[in-house]
C-alpha cells in the first residue's frame, strides 16, 4: 500500500507544506501501529504514504506531531466499541486507555496553546515525551506560536 491507497477526496498532493491552511495550528497524532496489518486478509488501517507522516509532512507551521509508537489506528475508541471493528480490522495495543490519555493530554496542551495561550504543558511535553502515559516516537513540531484565538476572530469562526 502506498500513495495509490489514498481514498476520495484526494487531499494529499505530497508537496510540503501544501494543506492551505492559512497557517492554522495543526495537532496531528498518529499511531505506531496503524502501518501494520493485522493479517495477510486485512490491509493496514494507516498504511505508509498517506497516514500520519504525510499529513504532517503536508501542514504548514506551526503544526505538531506525536505518534503513540505501540498502539494501533482503533485504540482511541470507547471500550465498548464493536471488537469486529477494533480487534478484528486494524492491529492494535494492550490497554486503549493509555492511548487515549496520550490523546487527550496531547490535545488540551495543544488547545491550551492556542486558546488560551499558555504553551508551558505543550512545551513541556515536546521536551520530555516521556512523561505521557504511552511511548512518544517522534515526537515533532514546525512552530511559528500563532494564537488560535485570534486565527478564528480573523476567519469569523
């Protein structure tokens, strides 16, 4: 699987920096194990070139990128999701809730950030990974601070 395994709409160009997005904060949070597939019948849930990277790779600054290395594309879910879908689809880790603390936490720092303008646990998570309650690898950013508050009261948000 590879770029040809993009699905419609087509959004990836595979160009730097291409999203026009008018320099927005951008939070992209991938898994580790979303490019591998669970068996030889299913294909990978996020396989190479058009997962995580590539988005990332395609966001303007500032934007973030974490990817929780043991845990799969599903694991963000509810426990009481259908386990055809979570267990049976995409490969996934041992324990769901550890990935979605490291979402969640990821994602109130960065909100924080650029809401509220208080980068300290954003910051502090992007120099001590860690400190997350699952493995961070990488852990990356393009930055240029923008206010997210002041982005929606230019865009009428």
């Amino acid at each position: 699987m590879s770029e040809t395994s993009q699905v419609e709409p087509k959004i990836l160009s595979y160009e730097p920096a291409s999203f026009k997005l008018d320099h927005m904060p951008v939070l992209v949070i991938g898994s580790g194990l979303g490019e591998e597939s669970i068996n030889c019948l299913a294909p990978a849930c996020a396989p190479e070139g058009v997962n995580h990277k590539e988005f990332y790779y395609e966001c303007q600054s500032p934007c973030y990128h974490f990817v929780v290395t043991k845990y799969g594309h599903m694991d963000v879910l509810n426990n009481n999701a259908l386990n055809l879908v979570t267990k049976c689809i995409c490969k996934n880790g041992k324990c769901r809730d550890i990935m979605r603390r490291c979402t969640a936490g990821i994602t109130v720092a960065f909100l924080k950030a650029y809401t509220e303008e208080e980068a300290g646990y954003l910051n502090h998570i992007l120099s001590k990974p860690e400190i997350a309650p699952g493995e961070l690898d990488p852990v990356e950013s393009r930055q240029g601070m923008k206010s997210l508050g002041k982005f929606c009261q230019r865009t009428n948000f």
